[in-house]
C-alpha cells in the first residue's frame, strides 16, 4: 500500500532547498548533531522524514522556517532557500506566515489562554478580515472535533485534545509549507486516521507541501511522494520515492532502528501472541478499585468505576482523547483523590500508605515526560529515587549505567533533561521508575514517539519484571502493542468502563469499536482484509 | 453595565479617583465616596452582593488594623485636638482617630475599585485595549499576555512539580522547617520551567507568523464610545463633586491642612 | 523602545512579572502579620518596611538576567498591575507605586548605561527603588502623618531592605537560576557560559 508516485520529481519547482545544512546546540569540534545535509521539498509534495529518536528530526524542521539556530542559541552552517531566496533574507515573521509548524510537545505551543483566542491570534497574524474569523473557527473546530470546546482554557484539555488545537491553528494560518512534528502522537486511532485524511485532503485541495515527522508511518505511506531518512549520525541516507526506498533500502533503515511500514514486514505479532494468552500465573490481587467516581469543575470525569488487577498481568486501558485515561491513572496513583469510591493497593486502603512506602511499590509515569522531571541532569533524574532509598554508591552507578545503556541515553547523561530530544525525555522518563522492581508499574503512553529500536527494549524490559510478578497497566492509544501483549483491555468512554475483557474479544465487536473511537490493529485488518478477497484498496476508516 | 465598558479607559477612570484620594486625610470624603462606588457597582453589573461581600470583608479588617496602627502612630501636625485616652507611651488624639479612620476608609474605597474593575474585566480585553487604544505596542501587549497566560497554570504547574515529587517518594513536608526547605526545592525549578516556558512560547508566537507589526487585524475589536465617556464620567465626576461637596461643607483636609 | 527587545525577552520579563506579583502578594499577607505582631512591642511600623526590600526584587532579576533598558520598570510594572488583576487589597493606585519603584531601579543601571550589573550596582537599585518608593509614600500612604524619628528611622530600614531583599536575594536567585542551564538564551546566561568555557 506504499505510494507510488508517478510524477517526474525534476520537472516540479522546489519550495525548499538546503544545501549543505549542519547544526550542533553546542560549540564542538568533529561531526556535527546534523551533517552536512541536503535536500529539496517540492512544491505540492508529501515528504516523510524518517529516523531513530534523537537523529535531529525535530532540529531539522525547525531549521526550515529559520526559527533555528537564534531561538536556542545554536550554530548552524549551510543555507536554506525557500522559493529560491535564502531564508535569512526575510523579514521576520514573513517566512513564519507561509510554514506552518506542529511542534513535537504538545504542551508548549500555545500563547493565549482559551482555544478561541489562541485560533483566532493566528489569523490576526495573517490579517484575516474580522468578519470571516468566527466561520473559521467554528469550521475548523468542527474539523478536528473540538466544537464543544471553543471558550475552555487551553490548560484543561487531555492531552490529545492539546495536539488537536495546536493543528487546528495551524491549519488556519494556510500556509505553503506545513510542517507536522509527530502531530498524532496523543491522538486515539480514529482521530489520528480523521487527521490524517483531513491533511491529505487539503493538501491535495490547496496543492500546500507537507513535511511529516513520524515514527508511525502506515497510515502516512498511502499517500507519501518523497522519503528522506537521518542516520544516527546526522547524515542523510536515503533520499527518493518510498516505494524506491522501501524496497532498497529497507535492511539499511531496519539497522538504523526505524519502523517500517507493516506492509512490507513479516510482522511479530505471533512472537508474543502465545504470551498473551497465557492465563494468569499470579492470583493475588495487586490494585482493586470499587465505585470510583471523579469530577474536575464540576464535570463528572469518571462515573463508578470498578476494577481489579492481578499480579503479573499486563492490562492495556484505551478509549478515546479526553475519556478519562489519564485521571484513571493518576487516582490509581494515589496522586489525584478520588470524588468518591475506594482504591486498595496490595489489601491496603491507598490513604493508608505511607508515601515513600507506596512510591517504592508503585512506578507512575506522565503523559507528558517533562512534569516527571526534578532535578537538572539525565543522571541525577536516574539517580534521585535510588538515593531516596539509600542505594549504595557503588550499585547505583551500576544499575544507572544499565538504564542508560539499555535507553540509549549514554552520550546524554549530563544534559539537562529538558533539552533532550521527545522521545529521550520519554525513555528517560520511563527509566526513572525502572530502578527498583515495583508491585504496580503505571505507563500513560510510554511508546508515544519511539522508533522500532528503542520499543523493543522497553517492551523486554518491562516482560522481564512482568514475569517477575510486576503488574503492568499502560494507557496507550497503539492497538498494536494492545494486540501483541496485553492480556486484559479496559475501554473508557465518557468515564465508563464500558469493556473489559481479552483484546481478542474487543476486537470482534465492531459496534463498540466505533462509539470509543478505536481501530483494529494492523494483524486483524489485515486478517480482514485477504477474507475480503485480496488487491482491493482497503478501508482507512476500519 | 460595567462589564461592557472599554477596559483601558475604566483603569484610567478608576486610577484618577483611586491617586487623588491620597491625599484627603478626613472622614467625609472617602466614606461619601466608598458609599458611591459601592452603589454604583451593585446598580450597573450582575455582580453577586453574596460574592462581593465575600472578597471584601477580609479587607474590613485589614483596613481596621491599619486604622488602629496610624492611630497610634499619628506625627504631631496630624495628632491635633483632645487626648483621648493614654496606655503604655501612647497618647491617643481626636485627631490621631480622625486620620486612621479615614485612612481606613480611603484603602476600602481603593478595595471597592478594585473589585469594580477585576470583577467586570476580561484581562485579555483589557490587554488588547491596552493596545487598540492605547497604542501600547504589539510586542509588548502580546508578550505580556503571554506571561499572564501563565498565572492560572502556575496553581497546576505548582500541582504538577508537587505530584511529581510525590511519585518520586518526597511526602509532603511537615512543620515550619521541613515547609521552608519544600519552598527551597519548588521556587527554582517552579522558575526554572516559568524561564523554559516563556522561550517555548516566544517560539511558537514566532512560528505562528507574528511579527509583531501593529498591522494587524482584531478579533475581538475595542473601542471607546459615548457608552465609555459616560461611566468616565460618573466615576471622575462623582468624586469632584465629593470633594466639592466635603470643601464647602468644611471637612476637607488635604495633608492635615483644614479647607 | 521595544525595538530593540527579543520577543522572548519580553515574554520572559512578564512572566518574572506574574510569578513575582504573586510572591508580593503573600507577601503583603506576610506583611501584615509581622506587623499585628509587632505591634504589642511598639514596632508595628517597621513590619512592612523590614520586607519591603521584597517588593523591588523583580526590577533587579530582570534588569539582571535581560540587560536590556526599560526591564526594571516594566517588569515592576507588569508585577503591579497584575497584582491589582489577581485581587491586591493596595488598590489601583499600586500600578502607579509600582510604576515609581521601577523608575527607582531603572534610573540606577541607566547612570551606568546599562553595562555594569555587578552585586554593588544592583543594591544600590535596590536601595535606589527604596528612595523613590519612600518618596511616594510620602504622599500616598499616609507616611506623612508620622513622626520626624520615625520617618528617618523607617526610611532607613527600607532602604537597607531594598538592598538586601531585592539587591543581594535578586542576584542570588538569578544566578541559581542561571546554574539551571535555562538562561541560555539571555544575557546572563551568555555571561555564565563565557566563565565556563574560560574557566574550561
Ligand atoms: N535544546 C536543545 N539543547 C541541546 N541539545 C538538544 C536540544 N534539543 C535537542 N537536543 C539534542 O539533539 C539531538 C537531536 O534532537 P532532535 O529533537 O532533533 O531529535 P529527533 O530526531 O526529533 O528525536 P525524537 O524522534 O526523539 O523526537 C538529541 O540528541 C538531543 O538530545
Ligand atoms: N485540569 C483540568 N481541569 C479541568 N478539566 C480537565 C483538566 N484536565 C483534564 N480535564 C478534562 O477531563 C477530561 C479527561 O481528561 P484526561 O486527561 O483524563 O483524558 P485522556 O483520556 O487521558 O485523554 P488523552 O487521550 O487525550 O490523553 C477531558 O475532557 C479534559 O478536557
Ligand atoms: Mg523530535
Ligand atoms: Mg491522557
């Protein structure tokens, strides 16, 4: 299902050229973080970025639009020309008006307070008449399913919810060149299939270019023209037609660590598939919850929840953006308090436990990996829970050098952990909570933003201490992981447990599927599909 | 309704009465006054008496030991008139009482503003006035707004920093000790990240195309009419006419000198 | 004037505004508990004035860590007014105190052109704002209604708080802040780095 391309690149126009781009954070001597690249965009096209986490991806886009190097003090070498002129000859801001840009952290995006003024400080920066602003943002709202939402503060949506703001206003600065920072990481599968068609669409309508960063990349290939790939190492090494590079190049960017598209891969589902449906080793109880309810201003966010995990099992909770997942989560935590209901950890009232106690037997890990952070390096981050615990020196640096080796975080362990790329702060935050062998171990989307590579590791690391008896819960909106190893599935909607059960089961159930905004995963589709007579073009919308 | 009135000219028309009640140092004045913006904001704004009266009896009582302590302190071109009573090296005077209360009075009258204004504005308006009107420049007001856009996450950036060092094992401290080193171990990365916050945002006003040119368009478009003019002038004038009226009536004292 | 201004230092200056102004407003609340508790002692007076230093800390961790001219007195400004927006029981009147402290600090770095931010120029900023805030409290909050003594006396505190609390506490914090690694992208930051690769 890869694009295949039939147009000619060398007759298009390029909208973008670099030439010879390098850029480092620090002043260093040697290789640079971005080596020495080039490439063309070309006017209407659909680029693909690949490559490992912390390759330069994020540095790159926003080398494009010229907001690199002075907005992080970097050193940069080479030129970019945007329709033949170089960048540093705009005015500032003017170039801004014409690329677009999704930031990778959801979060840090925004300047206003409410949706309507952050939408509509957009358009005042491209001097739409005043007139036609509200159509817009009523249209636009509609388009990413937001329409309820128009006067909320910014800092009260899910996360997912946040991303969606942040394309929406975006997209209504029109620009030439939209640049999408792994824009569907926090988005539940359907919102993620409706974005991407809703991009694909205008892009085809307005005839913009699009350049994409993701490390899942099924549903981008269907309509991909041009695929660059970044080494480990900052150089470019693959640039041309996906179908080209998939077929070429395909063992070389396997190396490299980079998800390929499941199409053209034996898929591993069947490698866990047995694990998965193993009945419980394990009958203790580890965390039961009855009658939990929860309200935030008012509003009911979670409306009698009742469950209960076992010992060593690996349970996945999904549902659509803004269900309630990530307050779940915190209440089991015991970092949110519950409205009403009672949570027991280990036949122990929640309230009971001590903290440090608790913390010992309990990992938590954010959506966002930068509230995890307290301390200012890679290394004391790793370090601070097992001081805490008065680990010794010696088998600190140890099992520090463990983690950072098994995160790929080695070169990193002095920097400051906000300025690592997204998926480091993801790893680094997920390693902070794998120093000790804990009871419960709560994920709120662990693998959002990590290439092939770094998946595997944490997915074998955490089998480790499941089968160690660790109770493993992930809030994750990646049906494949659900699929591949998760025991039981837990679907939110609206604040209700209205599933739970084996994925298997869930997977059948169509009706439900839809109402909660998930999708199959790729194995079933798949499966699906070759029932449905092989070649025909498939359904996105399943 | 208040509520309606162009905010940058609603500051200029509370500041005016809320400086030149400074330097009136009788009772009459400020009391007069008080009664007339309380008044005036129950009969033109939806504000609830319940709510109102909950923001502003904690000041009643600021404004008493302030009273209390300018009584005792008063200097001797103030302390005019009988001694009332003595205690301790106090000598208490009519005219020491006379100038606390109406310190009391005056900093309840500057609550009474206050509350005028901050309960019908929308600080985003009043931002964006600031620079439809007032010509204040884009760069700035944006800016501003920006860093203001901060303070109603800065009690969920406070809950954050604290829920993450509750996973990281720190409990919540104990005693006065173990709270002061708790402010110690939030107030830098609190500021830490407000720093990390303002870069991040700055870039994304950038990537959004601002340029900080003050052609621009407005979707929320201010401007002052006969409406604006007309709560300007009540409130201005209604304090000339205070101070008319206490100057013919003789209570008027302007820094102890009696009118 | 704004020319001359990054955005991000201008965004950076409001938000030490906003952070700052809810520190003053505790501190008000502090404030007036030092003062009840002084009372009993004859000394309710000096309450506000022994902490009043705390009230010009912003212009001085701005002027510090930006270095550009006018973020003393925008950011005492910007923290005055917001303190007013947030609910002050000081009153409107407090963005026009705010606005004279400003000036207070600002006056000092522009004598020295804004080059030399060394711990003795920012005291005397402090101490500088102390003046001028004195100055207008003289007219505004009644100061004139106390006794000669203990309008020399209370000067005094003041100022010696403004050097102090805003002077060496706003440096102080500033450069912890600095060893963070976030003011990369300001002048302070620039200046730490310089010392490190020299030191290097
Ligand atoms: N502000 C910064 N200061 C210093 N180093 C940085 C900064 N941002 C990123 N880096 C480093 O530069 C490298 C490239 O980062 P970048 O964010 O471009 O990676 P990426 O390819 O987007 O990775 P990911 O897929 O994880 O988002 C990383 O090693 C990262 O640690
Ligand atoms: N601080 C807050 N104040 C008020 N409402 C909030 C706040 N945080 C979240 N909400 C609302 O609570 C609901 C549930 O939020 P939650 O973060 O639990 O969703 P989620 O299932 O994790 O979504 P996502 O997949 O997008 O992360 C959402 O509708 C959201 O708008
Ligand atoms: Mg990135
Ligand atoms: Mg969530």
């Amino acid at each position: 299902m890869i694009n295949q391309p039939d147009l000619n690149r060398q007759q298009l126009e390029p909208l973008i050229r670099v030439e010879n781009l390098s850029f480092d954070y620090e002043k260093k001597a040697g290789s640079s973080l971005i080596d020495d690249v080039s490439f063309s965009l070309l006017q209407g096209e659909v680029t693909l970025l690949l490559g490992a986490s912390g390759s330069g991806k994020s540095t790159i886009s926003l080398c494009l639009n010229g907001l690199y190097p002075e907005a992080v003090e970097g050193y940069k070498k080479g030129d970019v020309f945007f329709r033949g002129r170089e960048i540093r000859q705009f005015e500032k801001g003017e170039l801004n008006q014409k690329i677009g840009i999704v930031f990778q952290d959801p979060e840090s995006q925004f300047c206003m307070m409410t949706v309507e003024n952050e939408l509509a400080f957009t358009m005042e920066n491209i001097r739409i008449p005043q007139k036609d602003m509200s159509s817009k943002i009523d249209r636009i709202l509609e388009a990413v399913g937001l329409k309820d939402f128009q006067k909320r503060p910014i800092h009260q949506l899910s996360g997912g919810q946040k991303q969606k703001v942040a394309l929406a206003s975006v997209l209504l600065l029109e620009p030439e060149l939209l640049i999408l920072d792994e824009p569907t990481a926090n988005l539940d599968p359907v919102s993620s299939m409706e974005f991407i068609k809703l991009v694909s669409e205008l892009q085809k309508e307005r005839g913009m270019s699009v350049f994409v960063i993701e490390h899942q990349l099924d549903d981008w290939v269907l309509f991909t023209d041009h695929v660059l790939a970044l080494s480990q190492e900052g150089k470019l090494i693959a640039d041309g037609r996906p179908d080209l590079v998939f077929k070429e190049q395909l063992a070389m960017l396997g190396a490299e660590g980079i998800h390929l598209p499941k199409d053209i891969t034996k898929f591993p589902a069947e490698k866990h598939k047995r694990l998965a449906d193993k009945a419980p080793r394990f009958l203790e109880r580890t965390i039961s919850i009855s009658h939990l309810s929860f309200k935030r201003k008012g509003n009911v966010i979670l409306d009698e929840i009742d469950l209960a995990l076992h010992k060593g099992e690996f349970v996945a909770i999904v549902g659509e953006n803004g269900a309630g997942k990530s307050t779940l989560l915190q209440l089991m935590a015991g970092i949110l308090t519950p409205y009403k209901g009672k949570i027991d950890f280990l036949n122990k009232s929640l309230k009971q436990w001590r903290e440090q106690e608790l913390r010992q037997k309990m990992g938590f890990v954010f959506q966002n990996p930068e509230h995890q952070f307290i301390t200012d390096t890679v290394y004391d981050e790793l370090a601070f829970g097992m001081k805490l615990n008065g680990t010794g020196e010696r088998k600190m640096k140890a099992r520090i050098d463990v983690l950072l080796d098994h995160f790929q975080l080695q070169n990193h362990q002095w920097s400051n952990p906000f300025s690592i790329s997204g998926g480091q702060k993801r790893r680094l935050s997920v390693a902070t909570m794998l120093d000790e062998t804990p009871e419960l171990l709560l994920f709120d989307e662990p693998t959002f933003g990590q290439d092939a590579k770094t998946t595997e590791e944490l997915m074998t690391i955490i089998l480790e201490l499941k089968e160690q008896g660790t109770t493993v819960v992930f809030v994750t909106h990646d049906m494949d992981l659900v699929d591949q190893y998760c025991e039981r599935t837990f679907v939110l909607d609206s604040g209700r447990i209205v599933f739970h059960g084996h994925p298997e089961k869930l997977w059948k159930n169509e009706e439900l599927l839809h109402t909660a905004r998930l999708r199959q995963p790729y194995r079933i589709r798949k499966q699906n599909l070759k029932q449905q007579k092989a070649g025909e073009t498939y359904d996105l919308v399943r | 309704m208040i509520s309606s009135v162009n905010p940058a000219l609603k500051m200029v028309a509370i500041l005016i009465p809320g400086v030149l009640l400074s330097f009136s140092f009788d009772i009459f004045t400020p009391l007069i006054y008080l009664i007339f913006v309380v008044a005036f904001t129950f009969m033109f704004s939806k504000i609830s008496i319940k709510k109102w009266l909950l923001l502003f009896s904690p000041f009643v009582f600021l404004a008493i030991g302030f009273a209390w302590m300018t009584v005792l302190y008063t200097s001797d071109s103030f302390a005019g008139g009988r001694v009332l009573f003595e205690f301790w090296w106090f000598e208490v005077t009519t005219g020491g009482v006379m100038v606390g209360i109406s310190l009391a009075l005056r900093s309840l009258c500057f609550v009474a503003l206050s509350l005028m204004f901050i309960l019908t504005t929308d600080s985003t308006k009043f931002m964006l006035s600031l620079m439809q009107q007032f010509k204040l420049p884009p760069k700035l007001t944006y800016g501003i707004l920006a860093g203001y856009r901060f303070l109603p996450t800065f009690k969920h950036e406070f809950e954050v920093l604290r829920q993450a060092h509750r996973i990281r094992g720190i409990g919540r401290a104990k005693g006065l000790k173990g709270r002061i080193h708790q402010f110690r171990r939030y107030a830098i990365p609190l500021m830490a990240n407000a720093i990390r916050k303002a870069e991040r945002v700055a870039i994304a006003m950038e990537s959004k195309g601002f340029t900080g040119e003050t052609d621009r368009t407005h979707y929320h478009q201010m401007s002052i009419g006969r409406k604006d003019w007309a709560f300007f002038t009540s409130i201005v004038g209604a304090f000339c006419l205070v101070i008319i009226a206490s100057y013919q009536l003789g209570y008027l004292n302007i820094f102890g000198v009696q009118f | 004037m704004m020319r001359q201004w990054k955005l991000k230092e201008i965004v950076l200056m409001s938000i030490f505004g906003v952070v700052f102004a809810v520190i003053y407003l505790m501190f008000y609340f502090f404030g007036q508990g030092l003062r009840n508790f002084l009372t009993p002692f004859g000394l309710a007076p000096f309450g506000y004035e022994v902490i009043f230093g705390i009230w010009f800390i912003v212009s001085i961790i701005a002027a510090y860590v930006i270095r550009k001219r006018g973020a003393a007195f925008w950011s005492e400004l910007i923290a005055g007014t917001v303190q007013v927006l947030i609910g002050s029981p000081a009153g409107p009147q407090l963005i026009i105190s705010a606005a004279i402290q400003g000036l207070g600090a600002e006056v000092v770095f522009l004598a020295t052109r804004y080059r030399n931010f060394s711990l003795y120029v920012l005291m005397m900023a402090g101490m500088s704002a102390a003046v001028f805030s004195y100055a207008w409290g003289w007219f505004q909050s009644g100061l004139a209604a106390l006794t000669p003594g203990l309008i020399i006396a209370t000067l005094t505190v003041r100022v010696i708080s403004g050097a102090l609390l805003a002077g060496l506490l706003g440096k102080y914090i500033s450069d912890q802040l600095a060893q963070t690694g976030v003011l990369r992208g300001y002048a302070l930051g620039k200046e730490w780095e310089e010392k490190r690769d020299k030191s290097a």
